[in-house]
C-alpha cells in the first residue's frame, strides 16, 4: 500500500453534515480524516476544485460517500463523483464505501451491482464508524492511540452535543419539530394507501383522538403522537402499538377489547448536530423519513404470521 496523506475522506451533501460531523468525531482521533467542513483553514487560498479533485482521487486512503438522492448533482459533490470515477477506472471501487443515508436512495447506475451498501437508518452512527475503521484496516491503515489532549477534545465535543440535546428537549423549536415529525409520519403512511389497499387494508385518522390507524383483516396498527407542554418534550412519546382487532378509542363501537400484539414507543430527540430523530426504547435511531416504513412493515409481517397461523 502507498502512504496516503489522510485515512479517510468523506464525501458529502450539506444535508448529511451532521451526520458526517458525528461519524468523523468518532474516527478522527484515531485516524487522519478528511473533512470539508473542518478543513476550511487549511484549504483557504487553494483551488477548491484541484484540492478536492487531489484528496479524493490520490490522498486518501479510504472515500466514504454519504449517499443521498442529491449526492453528485450539487457544485462539490460533483467534483468528488468524477475524482471517484476516475480512480475506480484505475483501481475498482474497493477504496471506496457507500453509506446510504435516506431509505430507498437510487445507487447510480455507474457502480458494480456487486458493492456492498451500508444502510445508516438501519444500523446507525457508531456501526458506521466501526465499518469505516475496519475497510482502513483492510487498507493498511494503522490506528494510533489517542493522545490526552485528543481524548480531552473529544468529551469536549460529547459534553457540547449533550448540552445541545438538553436546549433542544426544553425549547419550543424542539416541540414544533417533534409536531412536524409527526406530521410526516402520517403523511408518508397515508401515501402508502394505494399499495396498502391492494392487500385489503385501508387507512382511517380516528375523530377526537388524534390517533392514525391502519386497518387489515387481522391487524391493527395505531399511531399517536402525546407532547403535554409547548417548550418542552418531557414525556412527549409517539406510540405505535399492534393489536388483533379494532381498540377502544373515542367515537369508534367495539363490543370486545382487541389483544395487543407489540407495542413499540418512540421519544423525539436531537441526536447530532442539526439531526433530529425517533429514538426507540433501546437507544436506537430512526430517521424521521424511515419510521413509517418500519411501522408499515411489521404491521404486514404481524398481518403474515397470523394467516399463517390460520392456516395451520
């Protein structure tokens, strides 16, 4: 292996800063990381297009794409999708790694069908960094031990983001946020009604309650969003719950109480600079534009195993 001037690179839109921001603090003490967002001193005076044509195609040793649907059509990123493309034509795409950073982002048609993506929503900020650890290893990369003045930066930037999550929790922008997410949620559940409907399930908001509920033949699936107070998310929950018939909710006649299948709560946090998202009960992540999707297909998996169970 040649002596690269950085472990990893990252490239990214300026949607996915925070995110490349969270990964990049918890690799940067170990490894020489590009940036762009925090190597701005160091390429002041340069040509931008030069500089980053150089770091992606030749310096660095690892390239992590954060992969969007805007990622290579914006002034930069552009810039780094050619520099990619041509050291591929050179090397194959095994210095490079794709990490997916919004559910169903189409892969560009110019790469091998055979790459292996890496799903954030799915697996998260630290399964991310561990993934970009191990493929510099793979490199030849070698970690070096942090330094006490990294390590000190390091619960610097932690205690920060924490301060932050705290602002975030007790304001009214975090209150409206978490509104706003809700309100995406039950909209991009509504819009799978068509497809839902082809499965014999339909979608109803239930009158006095503020509760979304998806109805099939043997499932039921409730969402509802409670936050008591204006400026704070004290506990504020979205719930989700599954159940095996119609629930007692108000303005709907049920003569028996359903069963509840799974019942799945979720907080609304500030999770990364400028990132917001759905946080389940076991600390894991879900970006606001994922969790339909989740709910949606549990809901159709609970919906299989009991016609499964009918049948046996």
């Amino acid at each position: 292996m040649m002596n690269f001037q950085y472990d990893i690179a990252f490239s990214f839109t300026k949607e996915d800063e925070g995110v490349a921001t969270q990964i990049n603090d918890l690799l940067q003490d170990r490894y020489q990381t590009f940036l762009y967002s925090s190597a701005q001193e160091k390429l002041a005076g340069t040509d931008g297009e030069e500089t980053f044509n150089t770091v992606f195609k030749e310096q660095a040793r690892l390239v992590a794409v954060l992969l969007r649907p805007e990622w290579g059509n914006t002034s930069w990123t552009r810039i780094e999708q050619i520099a990619i493309k041509n050291r591929a034509y050179d090397e194959g795409y095994d210095f490079a790694t794709f990490v997916v950073t919004v559910p169903r982002t189409p892969i560009p048609d110019w790469l091998p069908r055979t790459r292996i993506w890496y799903d954030l929503p799915r697996f998260g900020i630290d399964g991310a960094a561990a993934v970009l650890a191990a493929r510099v290893q793979e490199r030849g990369g070698v970690s070096v031990e942090e330094t006490l003045a990294a390590r000190t930066a390091r619960l610097e930037r932690a205690q920060n983001l924490s301060q932050e999550r705290e602002a975030f929790a007790g304001s009214e922008a975090g209150v409206r946020a978490s509104h706003a997410a809700h309100q995406r949620l039950v909209a991009d559940i509504k819009a799978s009604s068509d497809m839902l409907r082809t499965v014999g399930c339909r979608i109803q908001d239930v009158r006095y309650d503020s509760t979304t509920m998806v109805v099939g033949s043997s499932v039921v699936l409730t969402v509802r969003y409670e936050c008591k107070y204006a400026n704070s998310l004290k506990d504020a929950a979205l719930t989700a719950r599954f159940y095996d018939g119609v629930p007692r909710l108000p303005g709907l006649m049920v003569s028996q109480d359903p069963r509840t299948l799974d019942s799945w709560k979720f907080a609304f946090q500030l999770v990364g600079p400028g990132r917001s998202a759905w946080v389940g009960p076991d600390g894991k992540e879900h970006a606001e534009e994922a969790l339909a999707e989740l709910l949606l297909k549990h809901f159709l998996d609970l919906q299989q195993e009991r016609a499964l169970d009918r049948r046996r």
